[in-house]
C-alpha cells in the first residue's frame, strides 16, 4: 500500500460562475500494481473561481473535502479531496460545486496556528492573539520572539512542526505518542500534566543547523542564511480535513552581494494521514543562476543514509533543549529528504551540523519532499533498520499517480 504525492489536473470546461451550482463527475484510475491509500486528488478551480463549497461523494458516501484559496486574493483555487484505490482499480466521484453556500465542516484532520506573544498570559499553552498571517521589516531587530511558539506551526495527526520566524527559518519539531492533533492544546509547549496525558512534545534541538529541509542561499561555497531581507512574512494559506498549508516569504532578500534584491516564497503542504512534507519555492526573478542549499541536520551520534541519487535520511538520538538535560529526556528521530533530479547540483560530505544538498530551481520553481518520525509514537518507526526501508519505499512511490478523467456532472 502507498501514499502517494497530490494530484492536481486543471477543468478545462466552460463555466457560467452566475450559476449557483456545478455538477462534475471525475474517474479516478489507479494503472499501478499496488494500493493506493490516502492519495490526495487536487482539482483546479481556474474556471470555478467563485466557488465558496463543494460535496464530493463515491458509491453515493460523502467524502470530506475541502475548497482553497492559495494566493489570498478571495477567490477558490484549488478542490482537495483523498481517496484509497485498489491496484489497477477505478472509482467515479461527483462533485458538486456550489457558489452561495459555506463549506460544509467535517472533522478536521489537520491544523495550523500562528500566535502572536501575549505578555499578559503566563501559561505557555494559553496565548490566544492568533493570527491568518504576518509580516515584519528589517527594522525589527527581534523577530524571534515576536511570535508564541517562534513562528507559524501546523500539524496532522502524525506529525506537528514550526518555522523559525528568523534567518534560519529551521522547522522544529514534535513527536507524538498518539495519533491526534495537539497543536491547539500544548502550542508547542507541553505542560507537566499535559505529558502525564500522553501529549506529545519537542523532540528536536536545530541551533543554526538545515534542522528538517530547511531552505537556505548558497554562495558557491557555503549555506546562508535570509539574513538581509526588506520584510519576512508567515501565513496559514488553510487548514482542514485533507490538507494544511503555510507559507514563508521573503521579500527584498539579498541573495548575493551584487545582485538585485529578490523575493521568495517557498510553501509547505501537509496532507492527512501523510508523514511526509511537500515544500515548494518560487522567486519574482529569474532564478537560473541561483544556487541554493537544503538538508538535514546531523544529529549526535547519528546513522546516516543516501542512495546518491537525491534520497538521504537519519536516524538520531539527541537532548532537545540544548543543555538542559534535567527537564528533558533525550529523543530519537529519524528523518528523510528527497531532491529530483532535476532540482539537484549535487549531494555535499556530512559535516559536524548537516546532510546537506545544493539546488538549483527549474522554470522558476523548485520543489522536494521531507519525512520524519518521532520513536516516541506508538504507531511509527523505532529503529533504524525500519526507518531506512520505509524511505526506500517512500521514495519508490512518490512519482506514482491515478489517472484522471473529468466530466461535466
């Protein structure tokens, strides 16, 4: 069984948006000799841009779904919905899309949160200025702690991080002992009774490190950091019972001294019941001279893995905090990240801090994928031997995709 990547496939149909509703019929065709489970299915709304709802059903059974608005600009973008397919098997979905109503709520099986610091609450799980997005100029020195929980988190059930609101822009991360969303309730700092609970907590000490896949400049010798920036913003694109998105920017970054500033966006996609990470970047210039840099961090005492063709991985065991070992217990992670080829410079030596890669965006994009598991989870990976086969197979699997063919209802 698989979980495979999104899927996203344009309605190439003529629309009349002053019609309440449109009626769709979409055939999901699995041509692989393996199941698929949880493989999301993303349709474009370009045509259906007043969308405010839709239902999709199979077998006349409701699907959750969810209807996006990517770019902020009010109007839908994109229609999410996720499905299991047999090997070689097909299934028929309708759809119905509706511009008046609201979208319908199912159970969420993600979430994200962005808090502003509020120095009038004390408990560390109990900030409440929360926010959709943010953005700060170069004149606050700070940035760091001008957010609860330093920066915009999200979350599935699986798995839970947070973005550095600074230059580094590290994701951190959580481990779970359950499969549950937690976010809400810890912001990222388990309370004493909350961990008796069974809450997961930080698992994860990054310092300057890539940390998880963080993306970085590179100069033709060394990472950098988006130190020099005009402004750098964070913002919950949504959240919902299929998927959550982030995404950070950076605007005016020096990327090299000489060059004219630039402004990049790089997006995050978390889908439900996935433990794995889509990250995808763009900048507003032309971007094929530019070289950048990615990895993992190279965590005490950790194995490491490589196929030297864009896929490497850790297993490590680490204090999470830094020095304090007297309110922590030390955390074993393994985490994995996969460059394409074509997004690929090449593979760099471990150093003391990383894994590392150097990058390059194609057509204007760039685009790779990372995993983790916290050993703290009763439903994942605990050594290193099964960690190591699981990215094999995830790997294997992240190009494999369903046919699809889209019809009018």
């Amino acid at each position: 069984m698989i979980k495979t990547s999104f899927i996203t496939f344009a309605l190439f149909l003529a629309a009349n948006n002053c019609v309440a509703q449109n009626s769709l019929s979409v055939d999901v065709t699995n041509p692989n000799n393996i199941e698929m489970s949880d493989a999301p299915i993303v349709i474009s709304l370009k045509n259906y841009p007043l969308t405010t709802s839709s239902i999709v059903t199979c077998n006349g059974v409701e699907i959750p779904s969810q209807v996006d608005d990517l770019d902020g600009d009010g109007n839908s973008d994109e229609l999410c919905f996720m499905t299991d397919i047999k090997a070689k098997g097909v299934k028929t979905f309708k759809i119905l899309l509706d511009n008046k109503s609201d979208q319908k709520q199912y159970k969420n099986l993600t979430f994200a949160e962005l808090l502003l610091r509020n120095p009038s609450v004390k408990d560390k799980n109990k900030h409440n200025l929360y926010l959709s997005q943010i953005a700060a100029t170069d004149e606050m020195k700070d940035q760091y702690h001008l957010l609860h929980h330093h920066g915009v988190a999200f979350e599935n059930e699986l798995i839970c991080m947070r973005f550095y609101f600074d230059e580094r822009q590290t994701l951190d991360l959580y481990g779970k002992f359950q499969k549950r969303l937690e976010l809400k309730d810890t912001q990222f700092y388990t309370s004493k009774e909350q961990k008796l609970n069974g809450y997961g907590d930080d698992v994860l000490w990054v310092g300057d490190t890539f940390g998880f896949g963080a993306l970085r400049g590179w100069n033709g010798s060394a990472s950098t950091m988006m130190s020099d920036v005009k402004s750098r913003g964070q913002r919950i694109v949504c959240y919902g019972p299929v998927r959550t998105i982030v995404e950070l920017t950076d605007n005016g970054w020096r990327y090299k001294e000489g060059l004219p500033r630039i402004s990049l966006t790089e997006r995050y996609t978390l889908y439900a019941n996935h433990r794995d990470v889509d990250v995808e970047a763009w900048t507003n210039r032309d971007s094929k001279n530019m070289n950048f840099s990615t990895g993992l961090i190279n965590m005490k005492n950790s194995l490491e893995y490589s196929d030297h063709n864009g896929l490497r991985g850790l297993w490590g065991t680490d204090w999470p905090a830094g020095n304090d070992t007297i309110n922590w217990k030390r955390e074993t992670i393994g985490m994995g990240i996969y460059i394409p080829q074509n997004y690929r410079i090449k593979e760099l030596p471990a150093d003391k801090d990383n894994y590392g890669y150097v990058i390059r965006m194609v057509d204007g994009k760039l685009n790779y994928k990372i995993t983790y598991s916290s050993a703290d989870e009763s439903f994942g990976y605990h050594d290193s031997k099964s960690w190591f086969e699981y990215l094999k197979e995830w790997k294997k699997n992240i190009n494999l995709r369903p046919i699809i063919k889209i019809k009018r209802g």
